[in-house]
C-alpha cells in the first residue's frame, strides 16, 4: 500500500461456504450468544460479554480508531444461505500507509470443527492482500493448537517474536521481503 491512504473500510466478503458480514452495533444480540462459553476464552482471558457491553464494543469498533493512519475493519461470519444466525468474527486492524494488518478471528463453540474459522480467515488475508496489505500478523498463545492451525491455513507460519507471552504469525507478500524469523506459506 503505498500513498498513505486509509480508505480501508469492511465490506462483505464471500467464501465457498460463508459470508463476511462487515460488523454493526445491530449484531450484539445475536453475538451474545455465539459468545457466551466461558470455554473461549481460555487462552484470551477475559469472559463472555452482555449483550450492553458488546453493543458499546460494537459501537466503538464502527466509529474506528482515533489514529487517522490505522482503520478497523470487523465482520461476523455466516454460513452462506443459513437462516443469518452469525457464527462468529474476524477482524483486522489495517495499518494502510505501512502496508500491514493485525488480525483476529473468534468462531463459536457450536460452530468449531467445521473449518469456518479456517476459510474465514483464508479469505481475510485474500482480502487484506487485495487492498495491497503486503504483511498481516496475528498473536496466538502457543498452547492454542486450534488457533495456530487456522493461521497456518491461512498462509502465516510462526516466528520467534513474542507479544505478551503470545507467539508472533505473520504472512509476507510473495513480492515482499519477510521479516527476519520469518517463514511463508502463502
């Protein structure tokens, strides 16, 4: 990315078997409830939020940073054709004048196992890669087996860095240089 544009904004994105829904303060309801096993949040921390609180998160989120060179992009995930019940989120914090995105993703209890997390996060960094972010990076706790596997299938492989006891991720534009450490497999 190059011209320091922050003109990144969610818009919905399709997979084979999901829709990326770009994220509205409307979702909370039913994201409570695609949220509240306490299981989820073992390696994160934290605990499932009220339907108030995530409205207020959600409201947050769509305002977007105060930093101008940063942009927030968030959506829940669907099963495509399904009666609209989300299944859980992804979300990117784009850095666009610096061509690179953090990135995260939460898929409900009910819904793991499925490969949703996994192709949803595919089609993130197909996403991010096509807006012309040349690195994305996600912070994954090294004893979280499932979340390392839906990096790897996503392109990012694991480097040496750490960021609050978490392992760093990074995927690299075939057409970028990677960081030192770095591997890529996508």
């Amino acid at each position: 990315m190059s011209g320091g544009s922050t003109a990144v904004t969610a818009e919905v994105v399709r997979t084979a078997r999901l829709v990326l829904e770009p994220l509205r303060p409307a979702h909370a309801g039913p994201m409570v409830r695609v949220l509240a096993d306490p299981a989820l949040y073992a390696f994160t921390g934290g605990e499932p939020p009220g339907v108030e609180e995530l409205r207020a998160r959600y409201a947050r989120w769509a305002r977007g940073p105060a930093e101008p060179d940063t942009a927030w992009c968030n959506w829940v995930l669907r099963e495509a054709g399904a009666d609209g019940e989300p299944a859980g989120t992804v979300q990117a914090t784009v850095h666009p004048a610096a061509g690179t995105a953090e990135v995260a993703w939460i898929v409900g209890t009910p819904w793991q196992g499925r490969g949703y997390a996994a192709e949803a996060a595919r089609a993130l960094v197909g996403w991010l890669a096509a807006k012309g972010v040349r690195k994305v990076v996600a912070h994954i706790h090294p004893d979280h087996h499932a979340s390392g596997a839906v990096a790897a299938a996503a392109g990012l492989a694991p480097t040496d860095g750490r960021q609050e006891g978490e392992v760093r991720w990074e995927w690299t534009a075939p057409d970028a240089a990677p960081s030192e450490g770095a591997t890529n497999k996508g």
